[in-house]
C-alpha cells in the first residue's frame, strides 16, 4: 500500500439485504486532498462514506484508511472524523454546550482543538451561547463542521457539507476546508453542487448504481472530447451568431431558458473547446466584445450525466 494514500480501498462491497450498494469499488485518495463523491441518488455515496467513518464495514474488499487496514469493528478510524445524514447535534444546547459534550465524550483523542477556535473558524462564534434549536439548516451544518474539527482530524469525511448554506457561509466553508488541505489534512465530501466540487475538489470519483464509473482528476474530464452548449454574451449579437456559424465545429443552438426569460442578448453555441477558442478569436479580430461566456451546463455536470446514463442504460440492458 502506498504511504501517501490516506484512503485506498481495493473491491469494497457493501450489500443491505437484497440491495448491492457497493458493488467492487476501487478508491484511491491522496494525503493532502480534497476529492469528492459525485453520484445520483442510491448510488452508494453515503454508505462509502460511512465505511471510511467507521460506521459500517464492508462485506468485501479492502479498505485501509490513514495506511491502517480497517478491521470489522464498528468504531472510528484513529485521526479520522466527519458526519453523514447531516451532523448529531442536542437541539435544546447552546452551540458551546454541544460541542463540549461531544469534547467529554472524546476526552482520549489527543490534540483536541479549542471549543471557540472551532467555533471561530467556522463562523460561529457569535452566535456561540445560541441554542442549536434556533439555527437554521446551514449553521448546524456549520457546527457540525467545528464539531469534526476538535480533534484536528488528518482525515475529514463529509456528506453534503455545504446544504442549506448561503453564499456567505459556503465561502467560509471553502475556505476551512482548503486550509485543512494546505495543511496536509484530507478531506472526502458528497456533493449534489457540481459548482461547488468543481471549486474545491482536484480530484473525483463518480458513482453509479453502486460502480465507479469514473475517478481521477477534475480536469482530466473538462479535457474528454464532449461537446458543451455555451452562453454567449457579446456586444453585437448579430454579428457574433454570423461569426459562430462561419466557425467549423461551432453550432448556434436554441436557447430555452433565454427563451422563456426572452432573453435575446444570449446566444448558445454548441462546441468542442478548440473550435470554441477558434470562435473566440474570430470574435475578437472583428472588433466584438465577449461579454459573458461560460457552460451552460459545467463540465462536471455534463460528464456526470453521461457517464450516469451510461451506466445505468448497461445496467438495464444486462437485466433483460
């Protein structure tokens, strides 16, 4: 096993009843990460991250977490922490109080972190004597964060950390968990925001009815040879949809949501990235200013869908 994998996992199944979760799942997580689980619902996102927390244990395969084997015990890897199912919090207790019982409880892990520099970090500490019964979806998701930071975990496992947060709070959010990264610690999250795994993730692994149907670096799937729909802001909508239609490889496509807003600035353009950098160009050397250019659908999106579809279209046909 390599030293710098702090998860690696080799033909992990996980079945509950008749149902297959996890079906022969290969995993492999740098030290000093932050990879993300992308997947559709059922996928086996939630049960993935339970194995690395301890919660469950796999029927078979291997799993080795922080270089140490996991065992059949249900019990918590040491260095490891996190929530799925969103965080256990006592409702009628302050934020400070909750994360002092918790503390109690934990009181043999070594190096735990102060209560309010947790609470500081994640934005809390204003609101520190507030009982948790009042917070809303994105604080208690905030105080579950402070609350896995206690014991300054080396690796950090998150189910949908950033639900119910706005765009304050996710920004704070990013910023704790790229620290965490900066400073050698991993972080494995779920995600349904393609935009938020796109901004945090160098890495991720895409499952589908409980397969791997794709791992590796984020960029590696931006660079697949798929074609993207593209809104296009210009200053001359005419002249740029004249320019797009000279363009080989760009085709001008019918925009529905520009069309339901009516929308007649935006233009959508469907094209691999190269002709899309042809068009670019074009636009620029006849004086028309791009004002606005971005995917329609991000990258992320788009090959999760596919590679999704794919999958689950095999998995049909194999049950016929």
């Amino acid at each position: 096993m390599e030293t710098t994998a702090a998860v690696r996992g080799r033909g992990i199944t996980k079945c509950f009843g008749d149902v297959i979760a996890l079906d022969h799942v290969d995993l492999n997580v740098a030290q000093g990460q932050i990879h993300g689980l992308v997947g559709p619902n059922g996928a086996g996102k939630t049960t993935l991250l339970g194995l690395m927390l301890g919660l469950a244990v796999a029927d078979e395969g291997r799993l080795e977490i922080l270089g140490t084997p996991v065992g059949r015990a249900l019990a918590a890897p040491d260095g490891v922490a996190g929530f799925v199912d969103g965080p256990g919090l006592y409702p009628s207790l302050t934020a400070r109080q909750n994360l002092a019982a918790l503390a109690a409880l934990r009181a043999r892990d070594a190096h735990r972190a102060g209560i309010d520099d947790v609470l500081d970090e994640v934005g809390l500490i204003d609101v520190a004597d507030d009982k948790v019964r009042g917070f809303s979806l994105g604080m208690r998701q905030r105080l579950g964060l402070a609350a896995a930071l206690l014991t300054k975990p080396r690796l950090l496992v998150l189910d949908e950390p950033a639900n119910g947060l706005d765009p304050a709070g996710k920004k704070h959010v990013h910023g704790v968990l790229n620290r965490l990264a900066a400073d050698g610690a991993t972080v494995v999250l779920s995600s349904h925001r393609m935009d938020d795994l796109e901004a945090l993730c160098s890495e991720v692994t895409i499952l589908a009815a409980g397969r791997v149907v794709f791992s590796g670096p984020v960029n590696k799937l931006t660079a697949e040879n798929r074609e993207l729909d593209y809104r296009l802001r210009t200053s001359d909508l005419l002249a740029a949809r004249a320019q797009a239609l000279e363009t080989p490889g760009v085709r001008v496509v019918e925009d529905s949501l520009a069309v339901a807003r009516n929308d007649t600035e935006v233009l959508v353009v469907r094209a691999l990235v190269p002709a899309m950098d042809e068009l670019v160009a074009r636009l620029v050397r006849a004086g028309i200013a791009v004002r606005e250019l971005a995917p329609v659908v991000s990258p992320l999106e788009a090959a999760f869908l596919v590679l999704t579809e794919h999958e689950s279209t095999a998995q049909e046909e194999a049950g016929r």
